[in-house]
C-alpha cells in the first residue's frame, strides 16, 4: 500500500519533536506550514479529522488517526 500524506504527516511528527508539538496543538497550520519543504496534501475529510481530535498527547492522536482510517476501511482497532 503507498503511503498517504496523513501517513507522512505522522511519520513527520516521530522523528521531529518540534513539529509533534504544533501537530498536537495546531495541526492544520503544521500541514499548511510543512515539514522541511515536505508537503502535505489532505483531503478535506483528512483536514475535519485534524480539525477535531482534541488532546495534547500525540500518542492518543496519532491513535485516533489510526481508528479513523480502519473506520474508512470498515475496520476496528484493537
């Protein structure tokens, strides 16, 4: 499966601890800001969940990111 850009928006976030932080308090303006010349494109879907995970632990929101997408694939997580 390829890699989205919500996949790379994740994987952007582990390795820098700069930009994990504006992930969990303002994820839409990390995306509009980018990663190191990194772009990211969302879906407006993609954009709304953003928008609405709530919480200052990127762990519990790259869970909810997770639980999104199986939900998109008619899946649950464990």
């Amino acid at each position: 499966m390829k890699p989205t850009d919500l996949d790379r928006l994740v994987c952007a976030g582990v390795v820098d601890q700069q930009f994990r932080a504006l992930l969990v308090r303002d994820p839409l303006h990390a995306v509009e800001e980018g990663f190191y010349g990194e772009e990211f494109h969302l879906t407006e879907e993609e954009r709304m969940l953003l928008a609405n995970i709530h919480t200052n632990d990127f762990d519990e929101w790259v869970r909810e990111i997770a639980r999104w997408i199986l939900r998109q694939r008619g899946q649950e997580l464990a």
